[in-house]
C-alpha cells in the first residue's frame, strides 16, 4: 500500500500526519510501529489520521509509536496547521479528539494556540501531582533538569504499581524565574524522552499554578518554547485547592518538515 504523508514537528515532538479523509485506511499496530521507527520507517513519536467528521472541521485520531491511543496536545496543534494548508479551515477550527471536542487559532509566524478540556481534578502526594489534561500525567518538581536521569526516573513511576495497568506520562518541572518552567517528559507509549509533550507542559504549568504561578506560565522544553495561558476558579474555601481550570490554552509552533509517499 502507497501512503502519502506530511511529517511535522511541534517543538520537537514529531508526528507522522496522514490525511485519511477520502481513503479512510485502517492501520494494525504493526503498521504503527513500522511507520514510526527511526530506522525502518519515517521515524517519529506518533502517527495521526485526520478524518472526516459529521459536524466539525475534522475528526483526529492519534497514535503513539507503540500503537496506543490517548490525546496528544503537540500533534493537535500539528494537525491544525496540516489541515489549514489542506485549505480545511480559515484561521479558526472546531475539531474531535481522542478527548472530545477543541477549537483551535492559526496565529501570525505559524504558532498554534489550541485550547483544552477543563480539568476539574488534580490531586497530590507528597510534593508530586497527577492531572490528566486529556492524557495522564505525574509531574515532579525537580532542581537542574538538565541533569535529571529522565528516562530512568520516568520509566520507574510510568510503570509502578500506582499506575497500572493504564500507566502514565511523568514530567519533571524545574521552576526558573519570570514565572517559567524548564519541563522535560518521559512519554508513555513512546516509552522514552520527548523532546516536549503538550498535554505534559499543560499538567505542568497548571501544577505550577497551584504552587503559585500565574497565567500565562512560559515554558521551556529541549523542543523549544511553549506557553499556557488558563483561569483558575476556586470552589469551597479559599484554603483548598478544590476548583476548576478553565479556558486553558497551549500556545506554541508547529512545522511541516518534509512529505512523501510510503510502501507499507
Ligand atoms: N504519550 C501520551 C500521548 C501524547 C502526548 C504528547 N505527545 C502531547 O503532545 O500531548 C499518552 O499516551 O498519554
């Protein structure tokens, strides 16, 4: 089977795109796995198809290089710019995900600002969080990023016991000063280091709003540089930390690299 692909990177989190809207292919994991190697295939973190959908712009189904299935915040914003330049939309975008529904903005020097699910829920143990911001994520705040062993680290809370048997991503925050955060992201279902993660740098950044930040959080990553920008509405006393993130946005770059047909 011939496929024609776009291969897109948003800040450094790169992504097979391929536009299924009138072929409608399905893919085994194999497939996936095939597409995605670094060596065998294209190469990338993850595999996304756009659809065709009965009320929005578009339906998106992402892939994680293993062939598992979650919503990806980077690839969403990479699957905007693709389907801007497929002429699918005029600047402004409602499409479906593996979490529902997202509007999405094209702004000026092709940054992508899409706007994410409320998350009502975060929860803490010890000095670490979880929230799931569509995809699930542990966050830990740490001192010099840069040196932290990630992948080892990562993969010890990604597959410990708290989390089975769905797993988790696992960010590790240092926090900079001018309200920025350096964030580095061992990926479920990549199973190793991403370059970024957007839903990732979103957990983190609301994390961080609970030790204190404020909106928009800037975010460093190794990919590059991201913002979240989101209101924070408490609910009970003012002590909890009981409320609700809303309007959350994940602002940053998305390019296509190359395209080209592949033999699968
Ligand atoms: N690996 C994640 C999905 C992709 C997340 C990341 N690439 C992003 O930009 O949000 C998971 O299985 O939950």
């Amino acid at each position: 089977m011939k496929l024609h692909f776009f291969k897109y990177q948003a800040t450094g989190n790169d992504f097979v795109l391929i536009d299924n809207r009138s072929a409608r292919h399905t893919f085994t994991t194999e497939q996936i796995e095939k597409i995605c190697h670094r060596k065998f295939g294209v190469g990338a973190d993850g595999l996304m198809l756009i659809e065709k959908h009965a009320s929005l712009d578009f339906n998106l189904v992402y892939y994680n290089s293993d062939g598992s299935q979650s919503l990806c915040g980077n690839g969403s914003r990479a699957a905007v710019s693709l389907a801007a330049s497929l002429g699918m939309l005029n600047g402004k975008t409602q499409f479906n995900a593996y979490d529902g529904a997202h509007a999405a903005e094209l702004l000026p020097a092709g940054i992508v600002k899409l706007k994410m699910n409320d998350v009502q829920k975060t929860s803490k143990t010890g000095d670490d969080y979880f929230i799931n911001t569509g995809s699930p994520h542990h966050i830990r705040f740490v001192q010099n990023v840069s040196q932290y062993p990630v992948v080892e680290e990562g993969r010890k809370i990604r597959y410990s016991d708290a989390y089975k048997p769905a797993g988790t991503n696992v960010n590790f925050v240092e926090i900079l000063p001018d309200n920025t955060i350096f964030v580095r992201t061992y990926e479920r279902g990549v199973e190793d280091e991403t370059l970024s993660c957007g839903t990732g740098v979103v957990a983190s950044a609301l994390a961080s709003a609970l030790k204190g930040f404020s909106s928009p959080v800037k975010i460093k990553t190794l990919g590059g540089d991201l913002s979240v920008a989101f209101t924070f509405s408490r609910s009970g006393s003012s002590v909890s930390q009981e409320g609700t993130f809303h309007d959350i946005f994940l602002i940053g770059p998305a390019k296509l690299v190359f395209e080209g047909d592949l033999e699968l």
